[in-house]
C-alpha cells in the first residue's frame, strides 16, 4: 500500500533541498510543495521538535520522495490516538505487528544494550541461566522422571539424577527374595506336574507295550516248542492270567522284582525264600501273585471287582488252570504273610487244596496296605482240548 501524502504541484519533489536561501522561508518558494520545508531541516515544524521526537522506523521499511520502498531509516512525526485515524503499526513482536527477520532487533531499535554475538549469543546465554539449580530444567526433570534416562526436553541427565533413577528402579531385597521363592515353586510345581504325568500316563503306556510283547514272544515260543515246563530263571516268564471280567491278560514272570517284574506290566510268582508258594500244577498249595493297583500296567487296579464264583485262569504251555473266586480281604498289613500260606489264613479255607491268592497295594495311588483275592481250583483243562468255557463265552 502507498503512503499517503500531498499532490505534488510544482517544484523540487518531496524532501529535496535547496541552495537558495529562500527555501528557508515562511512562504515557501518555487522548489518547495505547498511552502513547506522538507523534513529534518532547522526550524520545520517547530524548532528542536526533530530532537527530541521518538526515533521509530516504518515498520516496513521507509519510503524515497516517490513513495516508493528505501533501505534507508526514515522517521515518523509522534502519534495523537485521539485525532490521527491511521495508526502507526505497534513495535514488532506484539499482535498488531509480528516480528520480522528482516527488521533489525527489538533491542536496538528501542535503544537497550544487546549482548555481544547477536542474537544467538543471547539465545545460549538464557539457556545457560535456564540450566542452574531451581531453574526450568529441574522442573522438567522432576515432571519428566518416567520418561528414561533423559529429560521431557530432551537433555541428558546430570549424574547425580542419574544415580537417584538408578536406585529408585532397582528392586529392594525384599522384592528380590520373593521373585526367587515364587520361581523356586512354579519350577517345583511344574517338576511334580511332569512327574505325576510320567507316573500316572507314561509308565503304563510303556509297560503295557512291554507286557504286550511279552505275551506275544510267549505264545510264539509255545508254539515252536522252545520252552518246558520245570524251573524258571528270575523275571522269566512262564505262564499267562486271564480275568475274563476285567479284560485283562498279562504274562506271570518268574519273582516279584519291580524292575525285571512288576514295573514291566507283568505280575510276578511268589517264588524265594520265606514267599515261596507253589506252582499251579503241584497237587496242593497256593500259588501266589502280586501286581501294581496303580501305573506299570496296573493289571490288578479293580480285582476288588471280582465277585465269589468269577472265573481266574492260568494258561501254561500244556494246561489251563481255572479257579474260581472265593473272598476277599479287603485291607490288611504288607507284613502279613500268613496269607500265602498253603491254607491262607482269613480265606476261609480249611483244609489243603489247589488255591491262587492275588495281592496288591490299597488305597489306589498308595503302598500303605494291602488288598487280597482268593480263589480255588475249579478245572484243570490241557490245552489239546481247546480252551476252556470261561475264554470263550
């Protein structure tokens, strides 16, 4: 936008001086517009007033005597808010008039000192006053403590502050013990998880696989004529039990070894020392077994099944023995071995006889008693005459 300022009639332009001395008149002259002085000059508009006038720029620059833009200051006659229209825009930096790069610094145009080094001198200068004790950044600091090893502003730590995070994020000893305590029983309850997964599923999974070839490798060799009846070595076997009720068939081995017997899913023969009963084909005795209630196999798990008159056979390489349950003794003492008698004691029986006595761990899942079967000889059936009724119905 142009300035306003008076039409130019005649003369010199506005603002251009003279050398005759007339120009310093009152009546203004042939190279004066409107008989004014120009500016600046002693005695315009009142003498000593260009002294002691304030010394504020145009605010974009100021103007040549064609009103057009100069890089030269030029200076504004003092402003009357009540009777100017126009007002002359505000000191860069407020509303009325932002602050431009291209204008000089506020600071030297009202007059106050600058600090050496411009404007970036002063900028590191307030960051520096901003940096000491009780200052911005302290602020900072302690609003922006959750914000890592630096401040919300981004500055680095002193290492005092440093040191302080550090310690308040390490874990008190307390806190410490008990992480290591509950590590200590989930790694003790996930060890007991495995081990009764392992006890419970696995190790009847592998007995049985093991009894199972047992029974096959044993019907083979019968059949080739491999094995005779006589002596067997310790954790041989020699003869197979059928429970037609409970659907069970596993090998009888030599002994009562749980780890050559009993843990390979077999049931093992009373057969050393002061345990030692007959076998099946001796005219009288008792012929003892024992098995796990509970994993290897656990093929006497529910002989607390059996009822009085339920058949239990044993099958050799030239006979099947039948017996037929007779009682049960539902809990007793693992010392008592008066139930292996050739009359077992708490039977019933009363006189010498063909007699079979199982005996197994109760309650499930414990060796703290026993439990014991007993049966007597029903049918003694050679194996030329095919099987006995209580297989095949």
């Amino acid at each position: 936008m142009t300035a306003l300022r008076p039409e130019r009639e005649s003369g010199a332009g506005y603002g251009e001086s003279f050398t005759d001395d007339s120009a310093h008149g009152a009546g203004g002259g042939q190279g004066t517009s409107y008989g004014q002085q120009p500016y600046g000059a002693p005695g315009a508009l009142g003498d000593g007033w260009y002294d002691n006038a304030p010394q504020e720029p145009y605010p974009y620059g100021a103007y040549d005597s064609h009103g057009g833009a100069s890089d030269s200051t030029a200076y504004l006659p003092p402003v009357d808010d009540e009777t100017v229209a126009l007002r002359v825009p505000g000191p860069p930096g407020t509303p009325e008039q932002p602050e431009r790069p291209d204008q000089p610094d506020r600071s030297v145009r009202e007059g106050s000192p600058a600090a050496p080094g411009g404007r970036a001198a002063r900028r590191k200068a307030a960051k520096r006053r901003q940096g000491r004790r009780g200052g911005p950044r302290k602020a900072a600091a302690s609003t922006g403590a959750a914000q890592g090893p630096e401040r919300a502003s981004g500055a680095p730590l002193s290492r005092v502050e440093a040191r302080r995070r550090a310690r308040a994020r390490k874990a008190s000893p307390a806190v410490v013990a008990s992480r290591a305590i509950g590590e200590v029983f989930i790694t003790t309850g996930v060890l007991m998880l495995l081990f009764v997964t392992y006890q419970l599923w696995w190790t009847n999974v592998r007995a049985q696989a093991q009894a199972g070839k047992e029974v096959s490798d044993l019907q083979d060799d019968w059949a080739n004529g491999k094995r005779n009846p006589g002596t067997f070595e310790p954790g041989q076997g020699f003869a197979l039990l059928h429970i037609p009720k409970l659907d069970v068939v596993v090998p009888i081995a030599e002994g009562i070894s749980s780890k050559k017997v009993l843990d390979r899913g077999m049931v093992g023969h009373y057969a050393e020392g002061a345990l030692k009963t007959a076998m099946p084909d001796a005219k009288t005795g008792n012929f003892g077994l024992a098995g796990h209630r509970n994993t290897h196999g656990e093929p006497f798990r529910y002989i607390n099944r059996l009822e009085p008159g339920d058949p239990i056979v044993v099958e050799t390489q030239d006979t099947y023995f039948v017996y037929k349950m007779a009682s049960i003794l539902p809990v007793t003492s693992p010392s008592n071995i008066s139930v292996l008698d050739p009359i077992p004691r708490g039977s019933g029986f009363e006189e010498p006889g063909r007699y079979i006595t199982l005996t197994t761990c109760t309650p499930e899942f414990t060796s703290k008693y026993r439990m014991i079967v007993w049966g007597k000889m029903d049918e003694e059936r050679p194996r030329s005459k095919g099987k006995p009724d209580a297989l095949v119905s």
